[in-house]
C-alpha cells in the first residue's frame, strides 16, 4: 500500500515536472500527463483494447513518480491506489521507440506485443510502494526475460529436463525465451532463434506441457484486463476457446 506521499515528488501535469527528470521520461509521455490511459497510449490502447479499458475502469489516470537517488533520480508513470499500485516501466527519453533500431530491438516479438515495449518496457501491479526491477504475473521487462536455463533456475526445476525438452523440440535453449510466467505456474515463451511470432504456453510450470498457444494476441489481452481488474492468475485458461475469453 502507498500514498503520493511515499515519493520525492509527483506529478499530473507537463508544468509539474522538475527539470531533471526530463532526461528521464519520453517527451511525448511527459507532455501528455494528465490524460488517460486511452489518450496517454493510443498504440497500447488499439493492440490491447481489454486491457486499456480495464485500466481506466479500475485505476486512477496515471501520474509520474519519482524519488532522488543519491546523484540521480528514478521515475516511472504509475496509477496508485491506496491498496495496489500499477507501475508501467518507462522507456527513457534517450531510447528509439521507432525506427530501424526499435524494430530490431523487437523483430521476435508478435505485432501486438510490440505495443508492450515501445513507450515502456511492460507494467506491473504490486503492493510495495516502489516500482519493481522484476515480477510475476503480467509480461516481463525486456531486460528480464529468462532462456531456458535461467527459467529452470528461477523456478527451481532441473535443468537437464529443461535442455532436453529443447534438443528434443529443436530449440535453442539460450533462444527459447520466457517473456511471462504467472503466480499459477503458467509461462509464456518466444523462440527468438526464428522470430516466427509464435508463442506458446507452458502450464504447471513443466516441460511436459508445452503446446502452441492459438490467437495468442487476444489471449493476452485477455488475460492483461482480467489482471488488471483485479483476477487471480489461476483463474484464466489460457487455453480456453477465445469465444470465452473475450469480455463483453
């Protein structure tokens, strides 16, 4: 739980902003505080419609966070509630969110997930006050998604099962790459060795029952807004026909 409060300051507004932070944040995100979620990530918004809605449903409009660090400082756009905080991990102004050097960044991802690292790097929901470097439940941070033998150790399996399922399927291990896994032993991996955009869906946490997950997108936007509205990871199938899933 938290409050604005717990910060060094926030802000809901462009003209809010202190100086030193703009190093930080995209332009395009600082300029547009204050808005909602829908205006603030109108990408996001037409990949993952579900989610975006059930963002503004249940979560106040965003506000950027931030706390002096020594010499330095952190910030992030985040929705705080007095029970849970939704933190989206802000890409910095410096970095590319278009051209041929986002697009390679990205090249193995799924269209729509592309929409998912381009202004940040995914979000989380958490309790703690701050906003996490790693976390469960909705897709990780670009820089935390595990190859199969950083999962095994993760997860605490063995890791021989994890190489041989590979070799069996003809994976690379090291390419072969969990980019979510859930509170409920669910994991989404990507074979980033053929960028093929396909994704598949590992239950239980085993190597054992790993199928290819059919129309992944809207799966995903599914899951995300049964998430973000407060669902427990263990109850969403994510291999429910998508008939099922989709929310009125």
């Amino acid at each position: 739980m938290s409050s604005d409060k717990d910060y060094d300051w926030v802000c809901a507004r462009a003209v809010d902003v202190p100086e030193k932070a703009l190093a930080w944040v995209q332009p395009k995100l600082v300029d547009l505080l204050g808005l909602p979620v829908s205006q603030m990530f109108p990408e996001f918004t037409a990949k993952f419609p579900h989610t975006a809605n059930a963002m503004e449903q249940h979560w106040p409009t965003p506000k950027l966070y931030g706390s002096n660090f020594m010499d330095d400082i952190q910030a992030t756009i985040g929705m705080v509630r007095s029970d849970a905080n939704l933190f989206f991990k802000c890409t910095l102004a410096v970095q590319d969110v278009t051209g041929s050097y986002f697009d390679s960044d990205v090249r193995m991802l799924p269209p729509q997930w592309v929409e998912l690292y381009r202004w940040f790097y995914s979000f989380h929901i958490t309790t703690s006050a701050r906003w996490l470097l790693g976390w469960d439940n909705t897709p990780t941070s670009y820089s935390n998604r595990k190859a199969v033998p950083a999962f095994c150790q993760f997860r605490n399996l063995a890791g021989k099962v994890g190489k041989n399922w590979a070799a069996k399927n003809n994976f690379d291990e090291k390419k072969f790459k969990a980019w979510m896994w859930t509170d409920a032993g669910d994991a989404l991996w990507l074979d980033e060795a053929r960028c093929d955009h396909q994704v598949y869906h590992m239950r239980n946490n085993s190597f054992d029952d790993i199928v290819l997950l059919q129309n992944a997108e809207a799966v995903l936007d599914n899951y995300l807004a049964h998430i973000v509205a407060g669902g427990n990871p263990k109850d969403f199938d994510f291999r429910a026909p998508i008939n099922k899933l989709v929310k009125a």
